[in-house]
C-alpha cells in the first residue's frame, strides 16, 4: 500500500471492520465519515452530510473517504472510530457523549 493510508489500513481484516455493529442501539442514528488527507499527515473524523460541512472544508483537495460507521451519540461514534483505528477502548468522563444525538439533527 502507498503512503497515503495509514498503519490500520494494513493491519484491519475485512473480518474484524464488518465485526464492528452497533445496531443493537435502539436511538436513529447518523453517518459519520473518516477522511485521510493524501499525504497521510492527518485525517478528519465527521459528521456526513452538511452537519459534517465545515470539517470537510478544511480538507485538502486530494483527502479520501476511507470508511463510514453510523452512530446515535458522541460516544458511539468515538467508540467505533477507535476500535476501527485500533486504539483501544475510548472513554470519556463527559455525561453529554452518551446522550443521543438531538432531535433536530435529523431529517425528515
């Protein structure tokens, strides 16, 4: 693999990133998106759509979207980046990251 994707790109299994499920959470969820600038020197992790807008912006021309994961909170969503990214178990002392997503953050 080239430069441009990082370690876990090469250390992942197809079997353990499809292990990844969240759908026993019972709350509407949204999409997430991690993006990898080319030269490997940094990577956004968002909110999709146009609640993710101004992260995106910020990116280099060349980033690319190398993987997406649906979550109902903050700590889901942490959860789930960090198990894909092989860091360990993510944890927090903020009571607000395990609160679900607002209402009026979804469409429709």
């Amino acid at each position: 693999m080239s430069e441009v994707w990082p370690a876990w790109s090469q250390t992942r299994s197809d079997q353990e990133l499809l292990s990844l499920d969240f759908s026993a959470i019972d709350h509407m969820k949204l999409m997430h998106e991690l993006w990898v600038e080319k030269d490997g020197d940094g990577q956004t992790f968002c909110l999709a759509g146009p609640l993710g807008e101004e992260a995106r912006k910020l990116l280099g021309p060349d980033a690319k979207l190398v993987w997406t994961v649906e979550a109902s909170s903050h700590f889901e969503a942490m959860t789930a980046y960090y198990q894909f990214m092989g860091w360990g178990q993510y944890t927090t002392d903020q009571a607000w990251d395990a609160e679900p997503y607002p209402k009026e953050w979804f469409k429709g």
